[in-house]
C-alpha cells in the first residue's frame, strides 16, 4: 500500500500518518518527493485497510498495491497447469487445442446423439450441453435435470467424447460431478462463493466462465477459491463481458487471454457463442481466438436451432462446426498448437465396445 | 416481436418470412414502409426464438418487443406494494422512509451493540449486518454465521430494531430467515436462480439488491423469480453499477429508482455505501437518493472502521449517520415522505420487557 | 511512480531496475517487504513514461501515482471558484444555485421568446439554446447559426436572461463568444483540444461538459486546457456517461459532483436532460442533483415539445418547469443554497428601458 | 417506429395514438397481439420524434427501427469498397492487407527515418507518425507540426510508403490532406461534426477511428458525415473502447469487424497499439485481428520506446513488429488475404531515383 500526501502536507500531517501506520502494526517508508511525499508501507500482517489513512488530515489518495491471489499465481507455480482427463488422450492447457462443442441445453436423447455424432466427427475431445440452465426467466426451460446428465454419459460411452456441463448450486453440484468429466461454473455464478468452496472439494476439474463484468482480478480471485480448497485443476474461460456496445450480446474480451497466461498458469479457454450471441459472428471470432492464444474454444452446435429450447440464435449449424474447425486447424500451427484430425470411420464403432 | 426486412427485400422474401412466422405456429403482419417492410409478429405460444428468422434472406434485424416480466409488473399490480414488518410500525415501500444502517459485519457482540444503540436512537427502524460475508478474496474475514445471527437477534429484543441481513446459499437461508426479519440477496447473487427460488418459499420479505451489471429487465426478472414462488414482499436495492468511472468503486445509478417505480410496483432502496465505497460520498448521495424518490436507504455505519474487518473505508462514523438522518429528515417532506423521529429516552428502556 | 517487483525478483533485477531509474535521471527509493520489493520513484523532471521499466526482467507492474492536473486543483487554489456574470446578479459557484433552462435548439423567433417568458418567471436567471448543433446524423437539423445567435441576445435585452450556447469548432466559437454571455463546448467536443485551447483565449466564462466515457482525471485535464491559456472561469457540467443500462439514455453520474468539489475548485452543474434522455426522469434526478450539492442544473424546456427539432424526447413542457423549480427550491436550504424568487411581475416590464 | 402499447390500454387509447400519428403526416398499422397491441409507424417523411406518442395515456414503450445511415449502407453499394492510392500497389479493402506503421508521433528526422527503414522492409506500404498529437494534458508534447509532415513526406520519397497521419483541427486539416496520403481523424474527433464534413471535402482518403465509447451506429454515421459531402474514400478503425476491465487500457472490441462488413461496403483495419495499450499484447491482439477478418492493421512502431515522447508503453520494437508481419503473413491464406513480401534488397535503392 502507499499514501500519496497532499503537495501542501506539512510534516507533522507526514508524520502522524507514519505514526498510525506503525500503530496498525506496519512499517512505514516515507519518500520526499519534488512536489509531494509519498509513503510506502510493508509488513507481514496481511492487507491493511485503506480507510484507516484516506480521511487522516494531509492525505490525497491510498494506493493498493499487492495482488491478493496466491495459488493461481505464477509465483507460485511457473510453469502452465496441463488439465489431463484420465483414461483418455484428451487434455486442456497442452499443445492440442481443446474444442468443447454441443448444444446450449440438452432436450431429449435424439437431439443430444444427432449433435453429438456430428461433434465427435470433427476432432472434437469434448461434449457440452446443459441439464440446469440459468434462466433470466422463471418461466423458460431450466433444463431435463438429472436424466440430461444420463444422456451424456451415455454419450461419453458412445463417442468417446469427455462431457462438459454446468452445476448451479450445491445441490446440483454432487450430482453432476459423478457424471460429468469436467464440471461448467457459470458466469453467473463467478462469485457464487459457497459454491466455488465446494467445487474446492470435488475431484474433477472445473470450467469456471468469467463473470459479465469481472475484472480480471475478480476472475483469478475466484479461481483462488476453488484452489485454495484443494482443487488444481481449474479451467478459466471468457466469455464476453457487458460493455454499452449493443451490435453483439456481449462484447468478447479477447485481450484478457495473454493478460491471464501473463499472471497465471492456468489455462484459458474462450466461448465465442456467448460471447457474441450471434450465429454469423461465431466462426470469425473462433479463428480469432485461437490466433490470440486461447487454449481451445466452447462453442454451441445445434441441428436445428430454430427450435432450440434456449440460445438458438447464437448456435451453429453443424456444417457451420465443420467449417469453423477447418479454419482453426489452419491457424493452430501459427500459435504453436495442434487438433485432432477429423475422424474418417464411423464413430458408432467406438461404441462397439 | 418485430421482423425488420432489408430495403432491397423481394416480395418472395418477406412471404417467405410470414410463411415460416405461420409454421411455427404464430401469425405475421407485414407492414410496407416507404423503404422497407416490417413484420409484426403476435400470437399466445410466448416468446419466440429471434434465430428462427434472423438468418433468412432478406432479414436485416429482429426486435424483441414484449417484456417478459409479469408478476412484478404494475400490469399486474397498479398500487404501490407496502412491506409490513408483523408486530411493528417498521414498513418500506409506505409513507415512512424505511432505513437500515449497521456494520457491513457483525465482528463481536460489543461491536454491534455499541453501533446499534446509535443506529436506534436516530430513529431508524432497520438494523443491518453481515454473518455470513461473500468477500472476493477466500483469505478474508468471512463471518460469523450463526452466532452472528443470534447477536442480531438479541439486538432487535434489545432496540427494537428489525434485522436485515444476508443469505449467501440455500444452507445459509433456512437459518437467516429464522433469525431474521429480512433476507438480503447480495448483488452477486442476484442471478443465482436456486437461490431466489428457495427465497420465493420463505415467508420473510426479501431484500434484493441489483447485479453489478445488471440491466432494468434482468433486475425485474430475478425479483419475479421470487414472486413466482408465492414470496410477493420483494425489495428492490439499487447498490452502484460497473463502469468505466474510477472516482467511486461502483456507479451509484439513481435514475434505476423512477424507472422501477414506473414498470413496477415493488418499492425500492438504495445502498449509497457499496453504490460509491468511500466514506466522504456516502453523505451526499444519501441526500440524491431520498429527493430522487427512493423508499430508503441501507447504510453502513461503524464505530472504528479502521479496524473494521469489512469495507471500512465506506462505513460512516456514528456522528456521520446522525447528521445524514438529520440531512433526509429535512428532504423527506419535498417527496411526501416522512421519518421516525429520534429518540430521546434510551432506547434501553424498550429491552425492559 | 512506483514500481512493483515480481515476488520471486533478485537483488540484481531490483538493482538494475534502480539504475536504470537513475539513468534516466530520476531517484530510486527501494522498499524491501515481507513479499516482494517495490521502488518508489522521485524527481523534478516531470512524469515519466512507465514503458522504460515496465518490460524490465522481476518487474511485476508499474503505478502512476502523481495527478498531471494542477490548475484546476485544490492544491492551488483552495477556494470554491465563484464566476460572476458582469452588470448582473448571476453567478455561478457562489451560495445561489445556478440555473440554466431553455430548448435544445433556437428554432425561430417566437418558439424561442414564448419559452424565454416562461423560464424568466421562475426564477432562472440563465438561458440556453443551441444555435450550432451537434447532431448524429447529417441529415438533421444542425442549427441556425448566427440568426439563432441573434434572436438570443435579443432574449438577453428582453428578459434580463445570461444566454448560454454552444460553440463546435474555431469558426463558431469567435461568433459565440461575441453573443453569448457563457460559451458551451459539448461532450462530444470535451476531448477537442484545439477547440478548448482556442476557449482558454476567450474572455467569456466556459461551461465544459463531461464526455460521454471521461474519466474524472480526463474532465479535469480537458479543463485544463483552458486554464493553461489563461481563461481562469470554468464552469463543469455533469451530463451522463455512457454504460450497459438501457432504461436511460445516459446514466447520470451523481457522485463525480463530490468528486469534483474535493480535487477542484471549479463550480459544477448537471444536466438532467442529456442525463436521462427521457422526460419523466428529469425531475427526480434534478432534485436529486441539487441534494447531491451541485451548483445548478441546466435544463431542457419547450413549450411543444412534440415537434422540437431536436431532444423533443428529453424536454419538460414549461409547467413540468415550474414544478420542478418549486421542489429544488424546498431542497435548496438542505445544501445551503438559494434560489432566486419567482417573478411575480410581467417579465415584459425589463424590456421596457 | 413501432409503438407497444400497455397490456391494459383500452381501444379509445390505442385509437387516440393512432390518430396522433396521422395527424404528424404518418400511417399507423395496428397490430393486436395476445397480450397487449403494438402500432407500426410507416411514412416517407423522415424520422419522427418518439416524444410525440411516448407519453401518450396507454403508451408502454416506444422503439425505433429505422436506421439513419444511407451511403455507408450495402443497402446502397452492395460490393465492398477497395481505396486504391494513385500511382502505387497499395490499397486498403482489397484483397492484400493493409498494414500502416510507425511511431505513435514524429519526434525528428533521424527517429522518423530509422523506424521507416525497418517498416518497409517488412513488407508493410503505409507508414504512420503523428505530427498533430492530440494529449489528454495540455503540458504534453503536442507533435512538431509542418515540420513533422515535411519529414514524412521525405519518407514516401525514400522509402516509397504511404503516409497516414491525423488531422486535429479544420486548420491542420487543410496542411495534413497537402502532405499526407490518408488522412487520420482519431477517436476524440470522431463526433466532431465541423471537421468531418471538411474531411467529406478534401480529396484523399480518410482513415476514421472509432469514438471511444461510439456504438456502431454511432460509428457509421460519423463516416456518413464524410460520405455525405462527397468524399467515399474512408477506411474505418477500431481501437479498443472503454469499459470496466483494466487490464488494458481499451477494450479491444474484434466483434465490431464482421459487425461493420455486414453492414457497410467500407473497409476496417485494426489498432490493436492503442486498443490494448500494453506492448506484449499487441501480437496476440494483431494475430486475432488479422484472423477475425480485418482489413489490416495500425501498428505502433518505434526504435527506442522507452524514450519515445508519446505513447512508448504500447510501441513494438521493430524486431517485435518484424516477428508479427511473419506472423500475420502465416494467417492472412486462412482469411483469403495476402501480405506483401518482405523486401530482400536495401530499401534505399528506392530513393536513388
């Protein structure tokens, strides 16, 4: 922390502030500047705060200094955090970019197959879909619940696909990390602190979006709540945050994926779906977040988005998926990365198994 | 919904578009304009998804038009919704300001009781504090939970007070909404949809305090989630925005204040604590808020906030919290309000029973 | 400045980054803590540029600690500037609050005269009215330029109103500042620095209003401009900034007013109309705005509103006028503030000598 | 415009609306849906004021449709706009990038020269420098003037690079569009209206950055102030806009990009220097740039940063700018794009001519 002093602050005001500040149990470091004094303040009680020497006569301004986040931290881990997914190749945070696709919300068995097989042709590790969704209304879908968790794994056994799905509470929490590979936290739910605590506790890992106006300490910060109770393995994904721009839903942040793998060793995914929340700006801003650096993408697909019960309008059409992977896989040896190669034989003989 | 066709549309197109409007079980008005045609969309299916049409030839832009709240609509509902609190003449939403002030949390016993003495003399009716905090950081001091809970307890038999204080999940809510005569939802958890429904089967009045991003609609809609459950006693809190502006820690918007009390009938509060974070602001938009037509305020009020263990740098002293009731006291009449006077006797009288 | 170091930084990466402070002919302060070191910087050469050090190895971030404004700061002058308009009672910064109403734009002779009538009687004292407008789009109306200017200074003799009007670039503002008694620069212009360099030449107080995304420091900066060209008589006007909500035009930002009465000494208004873009708004937020401690308002009037050439939207009738004169004229004393009485004679009678 | 009228408006209050509307010289076209009517509004006299019928009795809402731009529309050029500069290969809008760089300002021959020499030999044909600096502090270097044009000018000669450079005022407008290939009109002149309809009469290019805070619509119709006198020559550029998140000093907003190509014929670049403001994240940003299908770059370049007068924080090392050309230049094939080849022989053989 440092005080700035008013350019008229006598020493005596300097002087009562270091006193406070050593009373408080700190260590003050006044500098004599040209036009004003500054004082620096160190010890090892943990933040002070700053109320305690904003109103004190002569002060200007108290600066924060120290990143509160530890865990998610370079400092502490230097090298980036690879999330692998036992039994199978796939993998977050390595050299292949992990590209999760499926559609918004699951609505019955055959829809969630239909999109499915087309997802798993492409070269796609990983399967998405909702069983609880968060509503803005009470009155929409909120998700099949329980039986869309059992239609996913049944897709996992079919496809071989690692099954991405989002918890809203504590309660669904349990539930869906027994059957999901990776378990989705919302943007909603960013600071949803008791829930982040339990997802501390779960062993899989976590895809925590960033929330619609996180900064990007927020965002490490709720990450750190998931680390600190145990849980590694975290997966951090922009989203689009909520500026006054009204040509796309939300407004992509690429930027904040070099600003996260600067600060952090966690891997960085991006959701170009909700992050415009238009169909024919999803492709554009896929290529350019694998140029940017991301980790992989969570796009939504659907095979007839007119009649999706949530988000059709941002979905692609499964040929548009296609396309979109043809693309990136142009752009991925740039950025140093590779994809799985489309696969050639049916992928129903996986299943044989 | 509304159908904007480009200039160049042929004819084919738009029936083409009313055509797929009728296929999806709606009707279409086509309205040719000088430059364009628009086509209205109405029918009793609800809404319908925009993506259905808005990639078909022709189509420049689809508007949503109806609103989908209804519960808190004044559609619904003409007059003022007034919150009554049983066995008192504490109410928000009537004549009376309803005013709420304490610690952002409750630290100790001697803490809360020394600042809710002053609180109650001021003539507040609304005793407010935190035992179970959402912080961003997982370091920080979190609460005190129950036993935070049965200090509030005690003060409401000692002062007379009604207890305002904050639910953080589903597990923390059967508990506060035993001890306490409000139940807050925080601002980062006003899209926590299990939370709000849980909180529509309550039967305390709800204090819902507005997303640091949120729009008017979202706002409206997370308290409709809870009058969708049977829970019509919802107050609203306006707490400061995110924005660009780094003067105060939020943007505190007031002008949130006519907008709901023109779409809604629900009353509405403003928090001027969290809605600036620093304590010399604090004073001046409590003033804006009450000749803005507010309902009332939730300040926060401590007795050493240099060594509060939350958010001291906005909290007032004491002394700050009786010249601002003694500031709103003299705009009240101006928006045809009224408040409590202070009190003379001790308020330790009314612990006597 | 100050320099945060990397946790895990070595003696040599701090001592080097200390020489190359000194290299650059500034003083290093290192300031060793309990987790990382940081280096606090000095020296009478001005601000330096934080990219120097920024991408130097164990560099964690750089601060900007000193204000660039000095001027428009307390630090200078420490007393409220009051501007005076010369051979008349208005002011503008002293205890009587300054008010500022009339059209958008000057649109002939008798809509600009009827409406003059009527806020002369209330009590205003000053009159505005666009004669160069700023607008959108090409195709709108954009003024009538010197003849709108005229029928102003025609309303000056008349009713004894100070004429405040806007001026878009170099050309207008000579002609401008001939007419008028106070010289509008737009937010739009805020940022126009040739313009405001141009107005700080000018012998005519300045209203300045907030761009529509400034910061605090920015606004200050623009003003500034002026005052480093000799034109000490800026007045500042607080007029909405752009954010995510849609239920107003521009989200009115109360709080800067305290914000700006700490830092500067300058006077600032607001301006309810631009704030809020929406008629039933400007009322509450004007009252909110003088309980705030503003120092006026400007606002919109028209006397038909519905076919104004500009803002018709935005604009009160002139009984909404009067109304809301009477209700900051209960507020007023909260603040200690004056208003000037309503007119009880005919207006008419100034126009007599 | 269509007017939403209340769920409870009666049918003499949707009849007044409607006969409102005609008496205005427009058509109303009732829609009456499940819940409540809506009222299109057709008519070939120009927009109508919303103000007329929003606060009509039974009136809910009213919004606008129409879009106000015209000669930036594809409704009126459908093919894309190419800008050729006379007598050379370069273009903007075609098929090969457009890649402008340089220093951020002109600050002597010997700066100038050195970055131009590393800029052409990338492969890049326009070259940047700011001889009018616009500074948010008026104590800032604010660019050498004419003398600073002189000197680009010698460098098209050399090294054979087009110049883009900005224009701040309507008088150095006139001295810019002598010297200057393109024209630059920056972000805090974007809604200044008197200069744009200057730049809408000179006969050079236009390169016209994005407003801070401008929406699209904003956007366009700034470059429709142009168009609008008669220059169609302008090149669009987003760079970065303001919001919440602070980990760069913009918001670069890349979704703007497909946004304005499926609106507009006119071509976009890209700033990813001052949309990002930090130097280690200009090659990501520039890669995504590139990738979401811009039509090329401004890219701040300069040969000693840290002692650039202007702007050294987010200005390449040439090296750094050499190793984003060979980047971009691997992602231009992805987007049917190509870049010019970086040349093999001494530059300067160029100017021995």
């Amino acid at each position: 922390m440092l005080v700035v002093m008013k350019a008229h602050a006598t020493e005596e005001q300097v002087r009562a502030v270091c006193e406070r500040i050593e009373s408080l149990g700190y260590r003050p470091h006044a500098i004599p500047g040209a036009q004003r004094t500054a004082i620096g303040i160190t010890g090892n009680k943990g933040a002070m705060e700053a109320g305690a020497l904003e109103e004190m006569s002569g002060v200007q301004e108290v600066i924060i200094v120290s990143k509160p986040y530890k865990l998610v931290s370079r400092d502490v881990k230097e090298e980036d955090t690879v999330i692998n997914l036992p039994g199978t190749d796939a993998a977050v945070g390595g050299r292949e970019l992990g590209i999760v696709a499926g559609p918004c919300a699951i609505e019955c068995r055959e829809q969630a197959f239909a999109i499915a097989e087309r997802v798993a042709k492409t070269g796609a590790r990983f399967f998405r879909g909702g069983a609880y969704k968060p509503r803005t209304s009470p009155y929409a879908f909120q998700g099949m619940g329980e039986a869309g968790l059992k239609i996913m794994a049944e897709i996992r056994d079919r496809f071989g696909l690692r099954i991405v799905t989002e918890a809203i509470d504590n309660e669904s929490l349990d539930l869906v990390a027994e059957y999901a590979d990776v378990v989705q936290i919302g943007a909603r739910n960013m600071q949803n602190f008791s829930l982040l605590k339990k997802a501390g506790k779960i062993r899989k890992p976590v895809l925590l979006k960033r929330g619609m106006s996180a900064t990007l300490e927020e965002f490490l910060m709720a990450a750190e709540y998931i680390l600190s109770e145990g849980n590694y393995e975290v997966i951090l994904c922009e989203r689009g945050v909520r500026t006054f721009a009204d040509h796309t839903r939300n407004t992509l942040d690429l930027s904040i994926v070099p600003a996260v793998q600067k600060l952090s060793h966690l891997p960085i995914l991006v959701d170009p779906s909700h992050g415009t929340g238009k169909r024919d700006k999803v492709l554009p801003l896929s290529r350019a977040a694998i140029a940017v650096g991301a980790d992989g993408l969570i796009v939504e697909v659907h095979h007839d988005p007119d009649r999706a019960l949530s988000d059709g309008m941002q979905s692609l059409f499964p040929d548009q998926f296609d396309e979109l992977m043809a693309e990136i896989r142009q752009i991925a040896p740039v950025v140093h990365r590779t994809l799985q190669e489309p696969l050639r034989q049916p992928v129903v003989a996986k299943a044989g198994k």
